[in-house]
C-alpha cells in the first residue's frame, strides 16, 4: 500500500501546482497555451518514442493489454449508446456524458504507469495509447457529429487532426526504430530521457492548470453518475477483459490505470468546436480529476490484493 501511494501521490501533487500556479495568477492566463503547446508537441513525444523504442513487446502481455482497453471501451461506449433513450437530457449534454465516460487523461495515465510500472509499464502505456487514441477520437467525433449543436468540425477534420497527432507520431517512429532495432546511442538516449523528465512533470502541471470546478455544483448528479462510470465501472471492464485474455500483472494494472484515468481536457475542446456542452464537459473533466485522487489508488490496492494470475 505505501508503495502505491508514493507512486500516486506525487502525481495529483503535480496537478495541485499546476491548479494553484493558474488560480493564483502566478503564471498569468496567456502563458498557458504555449506552456501546453511545448508539452504536448515537443516533451510529450520525446516521452512516448523512447518508451515505445525499449520496450519488448513479446514479453509484455501487450496483446492481452490491448484486449482488455478495446473490449472496455467498446462496452461502455455501447452501453451508453443503448441508454441514449433514458438519458432524458439535451442532444448536445448527452455527447459530453459520452465523451465523460470514456475519454482519459493521458497527461494522467502516462506518469502513472511510469512511477507505478516502471520502464515496463511505460511502454505498455506508450502502446496502448497508440493504439485507443486514433479509436476514441473518431469515434467521439461521429457521436458529436450526430447530436452536436452546429457539427463544427466532422469526421475529415478529426482525421486531419489524428494525422498531425504528435502523441501518434512519437508511438510510430518508436515502433518503427523497434522494429528496426536501431542503435541507442548513448547521446541520443539522454537528450530524450531529459525530455522524458519534462513531459512527466509539465504535463501534470497542464492538467492542473486546465481544471475548472465551476459548473460541478449545478449539475452534480449528472457529473457523478458520469464520473461513476468513468473511474468504476470502465476500469474494472478494462482489468477483466485483460484478465480473461491471459493477461501478466503489469497488463492488469496498466489496463486499470488506463480504465481509471480522468477526463481529458482535450474533450472540452471537441464539446467546443462541435456542439456540445462544454461547461458540463468542464465539470466532468474537473470532478473525475479530483475524485481519481481517491479512486486510483483504491482500485491500485484492491488489484494487488488478488491472487495473481
């Protein structure tokens, strides 16, 4: 139990100096975007290739992994679809509960697998990021197509924007050095474990900054029963249906990780440019990331409590 916490708790530290660098003014609101741009097109993927670079996919259990986060996903991405009719809430509310209860946080995820999991972890995370992300957006984008107020974006403009996808690139240019096996040279190799430093720390402090907790109040039993689903139920789906395909104990646990994480704050930017409703898309995003400080390291004890597989 000690271990995870020291693992977690570090984490939701960065998120809370992020929080309070933004709410303090410290750092002043126009120096945001380009704090994120740097982290997101430039540390993040100087992550995500050299995890993806090292990793040895064969002794990873990644099919199972990937098992588990596909047949999660597509099980409460169904089961939300078939609800549509007793969700009695606005077109447009009904694709941020959509978006709330499966999109994740990866400035979250990723740091997480790193500290729990290792270099082990980390790549299992860098694939299966790979693998989710190109998957969730489409499919959020057809969903807001359809019930979105105004459709200001459409399937073309996500692929456009899945194809200039930095996170996507960093994965394939991993794999493809994978793949080829070329040399780490020891240069190389510490210029991107630098970068690696700044993308686990940086991007924890955007999530931070990124929060918004003003609209949880008026909606709180909507964002609940949401954030139930995304920090509970979706988590436990991705664990069992890696469990069941044979999945090792880092599979597990990184499908639980990958289950658990909060809301993206890159879906208030779809709700946004879309038509959906992007204060309650706020809300969710803000109560998810607060509420997982409890349930992540929950979940984390009660998976290593089990018998392992």
């Amino acid at each position: 139990m000690s271990a995870i916490l020291l693992g977690v708790l570090p984490v939701f530290a960065m998120i809370a100096l992020g929080w309070g660098l933004k709410a303090s003014g410290f750092i002043p609101p126009v120096s945001w975007p380009p704090i994120e741009r740097i982290t997101y097109f430039v540390f993040y993927p100087g992550f995500l290739m050299p995890a993806v670079w090292k990793a040895d996919f064969s002794s990873l259990s990644a099919g199972p992994l990937a098992v588990g986060a596909v047949g999660g996903m597509a099980t409460v991405a169904l089961a939300v679809l078939l609800a549509k009719p007793l969700i009695r809430i606005p077109d447009a509310s009904y694709t941020s509960v959509f978006q709330g209860a499966l999109r994740w946080n990866t400035f979250v995820f990723l740091p997480l697998a790193a500290l729990v999991y290792g270099p082990e972890g980390a790549g299992l995370a860098a694939m299966i990021m790979g693998a989710l992300i190109p998957a969730i957006n489409v499919v959020c984008v057809l969903v807001m197509s359809r019930w979105g107020e105004g459709q200001g974006g459409g399937l073309r403009t996500a692929l456009r924007g899945l194809a200039q996808n930095p996170v996507l690139w960093g994965c394939a240019v991993g794999a493809l050095f994978n793949g080829l096996h070329v040399p780490k040279l020891p240069v190389v190799m510490s210029t991107l474990d630098l970068l690696s430093a700044a993308a686990l720390t940086m991007g924890l402090v955007v999530a931070g900054a990124g929060l918004n907790f003003g609209y949880v109040h008026s909606r709180r039993w909507l964002i609940a029963a949401v954030s139930a689903v995304k920090l509970l139920v979706l988590p436990v789906l991705m664990w069992g249906f890696c469990r069941m395909a044979g999945g090792d104990d880092t599979a597990q646990g990184i499908a639980l990780l990958a289950g658990s994480a909060p809301g993206a704050a890159a879906s208030y930017v779809l709700a946004r440019q879309m038509g959906g409703d992007a204060p309650l898309m706020a809300g969710i995003v803000a109560f998810t990331t607060a509420a997982s400080l409890v349930t992540i390291p929950l979940l984390l004890i009660i998976f290593h409590l089990q018998p392992s597989s």
